[in-house]
C-alpha cells in the first residue's frame, strides 16, 4: 500500500511539472504568434512608406492609406490575439495549484 501511494506521489508531481512546461511552450508560442504579426504589419508599413519613391504610380496616395490602414488592422488583430490568449493561459495556470492541492493532500 505504501508503494502504491508513492507511486501517486510520483505521478502526481511529474504530472504538476508536465503541466507547467506546456504552459511555458504555449506562453512561448503566443510571443512568437505576435512578433509575426508584428512583423507582418511593419512589411505593410515600409511598404506603404516606400512606394512612392519606388514606383511612379498615378494613385500611388491611395495605395499607400490601403497599405497603412492594413498595417493597422493587422497591428491591432494581434495585439489583441495576445491579449486574449495571454489571460486564457494565465486562467489556466490556476488549474495547476489543483494538482499541488491533490498532491499535498496525500
């Protein structure tokens, strides 16, 4: 009996060290997802910036609002992606002390 509550003990403790370092790599992941948007929407920046003096075109203005109002849009998206994927895994990293509670209790 007192292997079998060791066991748990052991299982319980790999399972609260599993569960942080998916949060960890999900954290990890959602940085990685907002510096490609933010990527994303400076390439539309420079581009609207530099066309202009790249190609002489006749409604070059209206190209270069579209592709500012796009950099913003795209901006803006993942600004908020983050966010709200920054408090869902914040939320879940409540869910652990669960499993420290359960582990405790034994």
């Amino acid at each position: 009996m007192n292997n079998t509550m060791e066991t748990k003990k052991v299982m319980n403790k790999d399972l609260i060290l599993r569960e942080k370092l998916a949060l960890q790599r999900t954290t990890l992941a959602n940085q990685s997802t907002f510096l490609a948007f933010l990527r994303t929407s400076m390439y539309f920046l420079i581009a609207g910036l530099s066309l202009k003096n790249l190609l002489k075109v006749e409604n070059s203005l209206l190209i270069e609002i579209a592709l500012f109002i796009a950099s913003l849009v795209i901006f803006v998206f993942g600004t908020v992606n983050y966010l709200k994927h920054k408090k869902s895994i914040s939320t879940n990293k409540k869910h652990i002390g669960d499993y420290q509670l359960e582990y405790y209790k034994l």
